[in-house]
C-alpha cells in the first residue's frame, strides 16, 4: 500500500516535525514526509528537514495579505502531491479559503487539554487555574481556532513548583508521542473497515424508514419491513475488499461503471446485473458521490407513495 503523502508546517524548531520526520523512517509507517515549509525562511526546522533529505519551502509571510500567502503554501503542497496536512508549532493563523481547501485532510498539535485554553499562553493558564494537569490535544483543523473535532490527547501531571517552562519541556516530550501515532491512524482512517461502516451507516439511516440488519453475513440496510437497497461488504467471498453495493438500472450501467473506473466500481459475486459494488478502501471516496448512490439505490426499492414524499422534500 502507497504510503500518504503528508506535508508539514513550521513557524521554528521544528520538534514536532522532526518527530513525525523519524517515525515516518520506520518501514511500517504508513505516512511519508513531502514537504516541510514555514512563513520564516530561517525557521531551524527548515535545516533538518533538509539535511533528512525533505523537499522544503520558506517564505515571510511579510508583506502579504493572509491569502495571498496562504496560495503560495496551497500552491507548493500541489506540486508535491500533498494529501494531508500537519501543522507542527505554525504560529500563523490560516485563511478560510486555506481551511476549506484542506477541509478534513489537515492536523493541528496543539499544547492543552482542548477545548481548555485555546490559543496562546496555555501552560500559563494551567499553572494559574491549579489545575491538577496540563497536556496536548491533536484536533482536525476547521476555521475556528483550535476548534475542530480532538482526535487524541495526553495528559501531562502539573507538579508542585511547575512554571511555565518546566511544563512545557514534559508536555513536550507527550507531544512527541502522540502526534506520530496519531498521524498515523488519521491517514490509514479511510481504509479501515469499521471507519467506513460508519460513515456508510450514517448515511444510509439518515433515508426515510431506514433501518440496519445483518444479511449474508454483511451490514445491510433497508427500508423497514421492506426491501433492500444497500450492503456493506468486507472481504466478501475473499474478495479483499471493503466496498458499498448500491442497486443499479442493470447490466448496461454496470458495464458503463466498471469501464468508466475498473478500480473503484466491479461486480459483486451472486448479486446479478442489478447491483453494483463500489470500493471503499482506495482512500479518496467521495462521500457526497456515495450519499447520492445510496438515496438513488432507495429510490430504487421504496414504495411510490414514501418514494413521493422523497420528492416532496427534494423540492423545498
């Protein structure tokens, strides 16, 4: 399996980027290292990532309106086929175009036990409320400041005699361990089965009368009482693919499918010409494609009167 293509963001050191660096190293890593850049062309971060032999980019951001330099981060990630973005102590905040470019493909390490004390000064605040523990949270990325979705956390004892410094350092060391493994998992998210079986379930149930069963030992969903219109496949029959079957016109629309993209769409075994499977484990599904095919595929099965009311809805 390809290895994803990650690209990191610096403001200095880099710590947190030599981290991920290193352990990318370990041949069952299952991200690599593309870039690393920084809005400070003397970032010392820059230096190790070039002398490990990474592609790296820097540029002050002086001068130039937050767009402006956030097309030419946008841009160097494109020529290198980034597909993931770590931010590793960016202390620059990022423009909404930026954010929505990279909408769920971006990480941010960020040093408290979020959704305490966002922004600066966090050990800081720790210290001054006594709490019993500081700590580093690892969030998805949205437009709202150390606002997105904690993906993993560490915490880190405060001791008496903590300053801000001694923190720092032992929180430090937490960082270095959760972002690695955490990246990680993050990248590998849209190959695992039980991931996929829960976005596919979400989607599915969120249909009118929708509801889960078991059937030919797969998840598969239907309208209450009625039939179905949907199955969740994992290695079905040995097949070694995680896949949606979603039900179709019939053999000519198959056929048009697996000839449009032999990779993704494929016939599944003992379902006939009326269905079609639609891999779920290649790492670049697109959900809304997938939304659509399951309310076509419900379409396909509900009763005309429910089948109105679909339409009804559609209109407003």
């Amino acid at each position: 399996m390809a290895k994803a293509r990650v690209a990191v963001l610096i403001s200095g050191a880099g710590t947190n980027m030599a981290a991920l660096l290193y352990a990318a190293k370990a041949a069952d890593c299952p991200y690599e290292l593309v870039l690393v850049a920084s809005n400070n062309s003397d970032a010392p971060g820059l230096a190790i990532a070039e002398a490990e032999g990474i592609a790296t980019w820097g540029l002050s951001h002086k001068g130039l309106n937050r767009d402006a330099f956030d097309a030419l981060i946008d841009e160097r990630l494109r020529e290198v086929s980034a597909e993931y973005v770590a931010l590793a102590g960016y202390m620059r905040i990022l423009s909404d175009e930026f954010v929505a470019r990279w909408e769920g493909r971006m990480l941010n390490i960020h040093p408290s036990l979020l959704p305490k004390y966002k922004g600066l000064n966090t050990h800081q605040q720790a210290i001054d409320a006594r709490d019993g523990h500081g700590g580093c949270s690892i969030h998805v990325v949205t437009p709202t400041l150390d606002d997105g979705p904690v993906l993993a956390q560490t915490r880190v004892a405060i001791v008496p005699g903590d300053t801000v410094e001694s923190l720092a350092r032992r929180v430090q060391f937490a960082e270095h361990q959760l972002y690695p493994k955490t990246l990680a998992a993050f990248v590998t998210r849209e190959r695992d089965p039980a991931w996929l079986l829960d976005r596919v379930r979400a989607l599915a149930m969120a249909l009118p009368e929708a509801d889960e069963v078991s059937s030919h030992g797969m998840p598969c969903f239907g309208i209450v009482k009625g039939k179905k219109f949907a199955y969740f496949t994992q290695d079905h029959h040995g097949d070694g693919k995680t896949a949606l079957l979603v039900k179709i016109s019939g053999a000519e629309e198959q056929a048009m499918l697996i000839e449009l993209d032999e990779d993704r769409y494929y016939r599944p075994a003992y379902f006939g010409d009326g269905w079609v499977g639609i891999r779920l484990d290649l790492g670049d599904t697109d959900w809304d494609a997938i939304g659509e095919w399951l309310r076509k595929s419900w379409l396909a099965i509900a009763p005309k009167k429910l089948a109105g009311l679909m339409g009804v809805a559609d209109e407003f």
